[in-house]
DNA sequence: ATAGGGTTAG
C-alpha cells in the first residue's frame, strides 16, 4: 500500500509557484493569506479559480483552510474541500486527511469520517486516535474499543491521547484491567489525563479502591485529577470521603472549580449537611452561570429539607433545563409540597423543557403522596402520548405505590400481571408495604414469596413478612420467618438516625450507647415521653418487630433512634433552629406521632428525611398528612 | 492533526 501512495503522489501535476506563471503565483499567495487570515469567504473565491487552472496550493495552506470551517461551523464547505484536495487523483499529506477526519468528528458526521479514515491509504496514531475518541464520545463503546484492537493488530503504538479516549469506552472491568497493565508497561500512567481517565472509569465500574491507588500513586498535583477521586467517592454515597478530599485538595493549593464544588455539594446532599452546603453556596456564586452547579446547589437545598431556599434558587436561575425542572418537582413533592409540584408542572408544560422520564417519576411521587389516584392515572397513561415516554419499572413501581397508599390492592395485582416489563423487586416490595398498612396477610405472603425469589437475600422482605405476622399476632408464623433469616445468614439493619450540631454529625444506633451525652438524652426522653403521655400519648406498638408483651414493647420503641436524635437535637440547638434528622430506615408509626406531638409542646420545626421523603414536623402536624 | 472532572430518579 504505501508504495502505491508514493508513487500517486510524484505522479501528480502539482503547479509549484516558482514554476508557475505570475498570475498563478499571485493567486496562490491570495488564496494562503485569506486562509490566514480565516478570510471563509474570499478563499473559496481563490479557491473557484484555482481550480479553473488546475493548481493547487501547499497542503498546510488547505489545513488552515479545513481549520477555518471549522471554526465557522461551515458543513457543506468543508466538504468542498475535501473534494477539491482529493482531486485529480492527487493524495494529500496524512495530516491534511487527519484535519479532514478531525473536522468530520467535531461536526457529528461519524459516517463521513469513518469513510474517509477506511479510504485512507496512511492512517498513523492521530488518525487512529481521532476516529477512537469519536466513537468513545459518541458512546459507541464496542466500536471504540475494536478500533484499538484494530490499531495494534496494523502495529500502531497507542499514545497516551488513544488511551485516554478509549478508557472512556471500556465497561468490563477485565477490559480495564488489562488496558491498565498496558499503559504501566509502557510507562504511560504518570500522564494526567491518562491517571483522571483510569480514576473515573474505575469508579465507574464500582471499584473505588482502584481509584483510590490509582490516584494515591500521583506524584504531580493536578486539579482534575483530584476533581476525579473527589467526584467518584461523591457518586458512590461517601460523601465524607468526598469532602476530607476536597477540604486536603485546598490545603496543597488548588482552587475549587465547578465540577469540584459540584461534587462537594453532592456529598452535602447525601449527607444532609445543610450548613456545609450553604458555606459551599457563598464559594458558588461566583460561577453563579453555571446550570450544573446551579442544579447541584437546588437538589442540595431540596434534600436538605429547605425548600423555600429552592425556591429563591430556581427563580433566579437564568438558565433552567429538564434537570432543573425534574429536581424542583421533586423536592417539593419529597417535602410534601405535592400541589405546588403539580402546579410546577403545568408551567413546565407551558414554558419549559420536554419533561422526560425522570421528569414523570417526579409527577407520579407528587400524585401517590396526595392520594391524587385519578391525576396519578391520567399522568400514568398520557405520558407515551404526550411525551413519547414509555413506562419504565419506575413508572409501574410510583403507580403501585399511588395505589397501595390508596388501599387498592386489587388495583395493584392488575397492574402488576399487565406491566409490559417484568416486574422487579421494588414491584413486589410495594405490594408487601401495601399489605401491611392495609392488613391483608394472604397476598402479602404471595408478594413476599415472590420478592425472595428475585432476590433471596432480600432483608426488607423477611422483616416486612414478620412485621406483618406480629400486627396479626401470628406469632408462630413469625418466629418461622426469623428462623429462615437466620438460616440464610441475614440481619436486620439496625435503624440510624444523623443530626449535625456545631458541624459535627451526631450518629444514634438502635441499642448503642456510646454517645458521650446518651444517660441525659434518655433522662429527657423519659421526661418527655411522660409529659406527652399526661396529653394523652398512646406508644403505637403495631411497629414493633419482637413478640413481647406490654412493657417490653414499648421499651424497645423507646429507643428508636430518631427518639433519641429528637431529644439530642432539643438540647443542643437554639429554638429559631430547624432540628434537622436523617435516618437509615422508613419512620415508624410510633415515632411520628412522637414526633409530631413533641413539635407542639417544645414549639419546634423539626425535619425527618427518610430514604424517600420528607416529613416537616411543626405545630402538631406533619407535612405528610400522616399519609407515607 | 489526536485526550480530562460535575447535576435529577434508582
């Protein structure tokens, strides 16, 4: 092949200047400085008449040139361009056809640039590189990732641009694996964009230890690469992790950017840290143009039980797109604000983005905790009309949810053998929540048994089944079910509730009593409980687990964590504060009516997030309507 | 001539 190559291009007529007539060179020489000088217009003028004489200019000239419509965004000249280099059976130098192959990926035409790569007879590393990039951003990972065995077979040595670009497209983590020993053996791991693509994509396939080594054996500071080991321990819930990062970031003197400090409020997201969120607020508003960070900053406020903080964020907001709308949505759904969502909806319908799947998740949330069964449905069956969204398990698990709070469980098994996807765990789980509240043991059985089948390791099942049997004191039944737990080696959770005072997180664990200040908090708790009890507090037993009686029931009630969190939170904090709590597991009964009861009597706002939502606690009521 | 980090739900 590459004899073939050179002999076309000594073959070719090229009119060289010095050759030349004067008008050709004068030409010419127009036709280089308005490439210079990104004059598009007038070069193609040049160009119209060079081709009328047959000459043609240096192939760095046509370069620029390519360049040139690029910037412009120029399709269709480009493409002239490309014919009129190839004309005349004249085969340009690799690096003009690599401009080419380069302008083709930036205008989204992948086919027009793999044509040209497969038509090249030359193709070095940047050709190759180029084309694997492409298909790595395109997504089109299988591709990408047979173009480098491609290239290796065709004894092209991958640079650290190629392993970059195809880090990216690599999902199995033997893939990885075997990419990585590669680049060590070449000696390539110590380039920075080589280390932060190993960091991401071994985060992105769960292994968070790798990345953690990886990023440990740095040795030049680099601000993305600590953005990478930042944002991955951020995206796999070790927000403190992701923050001790960032706080050691700042101290070795790199700056925070808008990804680090979109992924700083991630991790105040998941761990509830509203005032470190709203420190790393005052740090963001100097980007204050940036969506993402702007999206990051309004799910923080969300999930931190602060809404009306949201608010003041999501209207001021100069760009908003579907992510923007879907998170306001659900934050004001998650916080019991289900109309306002619904209402937010319908603007978005008017003004905003084309919702999209996540967008309707949102909707259906808002719909199941207002009771709102009919709106539910009409949501439910428009959105493949409207917006052309299928329903996904998701969809299938809210309406089951809608319908289970509703107490219509007939209404579910229909739903359940009519889903066009087959139904999951979350699918059955809901059936088995519904049974519970609604105390119809026989089908809760059957969700059960058929939720172990998916998933035999599944603790929320054997605990729901139990929990069940004990409201309908079969007590046989239940001591059944915890002897299979035991068999099968599985432990219930125990219940955790957080509470941030001064900055510091304050953990309670059901049954643990290491907390430096545990004997006064349950002196209170005690105090409390009898001066609730005197206006006429009834300890709500149907949500103990254990076949006790009397007493013993209540005591073990008693010590539910968010209790305890409540009580803690009461002493240490000032009144005008929210006491703000966040727990492992779903509230309890018992623990909500407390909870709401205490918020009367000490004249409190006290917020509980759960794993699904909010409860704001205030005067007596709760923002959920006792309905969760 | 080729390469990097961030947001909703689950």
């Amino acid at each position: 092949m590459k004899v073939v190559w050179r002999w076309v291009r000594s073959c070719a007529s090229v009119a060289s200047p010095t050759t030349a007539g004067d008008e050709t060179v004068s030409l010419l020489n127009d036709f280089a400085t308005m490439c210079h000088q990104r004059d598009l217009p007038r070069a193609m003028h040049a160009l119209d008449a060079m081709e009328r004489r047959g000459v043609r200019a240096h192939d760095l000239t046509y370069a620029e040139l390519v360049k040139c419509c690029l910037a412009r965004r120029a399709v269709s000249v480009g493409k002239r361009v490309h014919r009129h280099v190839f004309s005349n059976g004249y085969l340009p130098e690799t690096f003009l056809v690599n401009t080419l192959l380069n302008m083709y990926v930036k205008f989204h035409l992948l086919e027009e640039a793999h044509k040209l790569f497969d038509e090249m007879p030359e193709r070095n590393v940047v050709s190759w590189t180029t084309l694997i990039s492409a298909y790595s951003q395109a997504k089109l990972n299988d591709t990408a990732m047979r173009l480098l065995i491609g290239m290796l077979r065709e004894g092209v040595m991958p640079n650290m641009f190629t392993f970059s670009s195809v880090l990216r497209s690599c999902e199995r983590l033997s893939d990885l694996k075997q990419l990585h020993s590669f680049i060590l053996k070449v000696g390539l791991e110590s380039d920075v964009f080589v280390r932060s693509a190993l960091i991401d994509v071994y985060s992105k396939l769960g292994e968070l230890f790798e990345a953690q080594t990886v990023f440990r054996e740095m040795v030049t500071g680099d601000p993305v690469v600590w953005s990478s080991i930042i944002a991955a321990f951020a995206q796999h819930s070790n927000g403190d992790v992701a923050l001790n990062l960032y706080k050691r970031m700042r101290r070795t003197g790199f700056l925070a950017t808008q990804p680090t400090l979109t992924s700083v409020l991630r991790a105040c997201t998941s761990l509830s840290l509203l005032e470190l969120g709203m420190q790393a607020h005052v740090h963001v508003l100097k980007y204050d143009q940036d969506l993402i960070l702007n999206n990051a900053l309004l799910d923080m406020y969300c999930k931190c039980g602060s809404v009306e903080d949201a608010k003041l964020i999501f209207n001021r907001m100069a760009e908003k797109d579907v992510i923007s709308w879907s998170t306001m949505i659900a934050g004001l759904a998650q916080n019991g604000f289900s109309l306002e969502a619904l209402d937010l909806f319908d603007s978005m319908k008017v003004m905003g983005p084309k919702p999209n799947y996540i967008t309707m998740l949102g909707v259906l949330f808002a719909c199941s905790h207002a009771g709102l069964v009919n709106e539910g449905w009409n949501y439910f069956r428009s959105m493949k009309n409207l917006y052309g969204i299928d329903s996904e398990t998701e969809h299938y698990s809210c309406m089951l949810d809608l319908l289970g709070r509703a107490g219509k469980l007939d209404d579910m098994v229909k739903l359940i053998q009519e889903m066009s996807c087959e139904p999951d765990v979350v699918a059955w789980r809901t059936l088995l929540y519904a049974c519970r509240a609604h105390r119809n043991v026989d089908l809760a059985t059957y969700a059960a048994k058929e939720l172990l089948k998916l998933d035999p390791q599944d603790t929320g099942a054997y605990v729901l089944l139990s929990n069940i049997y004990a409201n309908s004191e079969k007590w046989n039944d239940v001591v059944d079910v915890r002897r299979t737990m035991r068999a099968r080696g599985i432990r219930k959770e125990p219940g955790c509730s957080w509470i941030e005072v001064n900055k510091q997180v304050h953990a309670f664990i059901l049954g643990d009593k290491s907390h430096p200040q545990i004997d006064e908090i349950n002196t209170k708790l005690d105090q409390f409980i009898s001066r609730l009890k005197g206006a006429g507090y009834v300890p709500d037993t149907n949500f103990v687990l254990k076949d006790l009686e009397g007493e013993q029931r209540e005591d073990s009630l008693r010590y539910h964590s968010e209790k305890l969190a409540i009580v803690f939170g009461i002493m240490s904090l000032p009144r005008e504060k929210s006491i703000r709590i966040w727990k492992n597991l779903r509230i309890c009964g018992d623990c909500h009516i407390f909870a709401k009861l205490i918020a009367k009597l000490e004249r409190r706002h006290i917020v509980i997030r759960d794993p699904i939502r909010y409860h704001h606690f205030r005067d007596g009521i709760c923002s959920c309507g006792d309905y969760w």
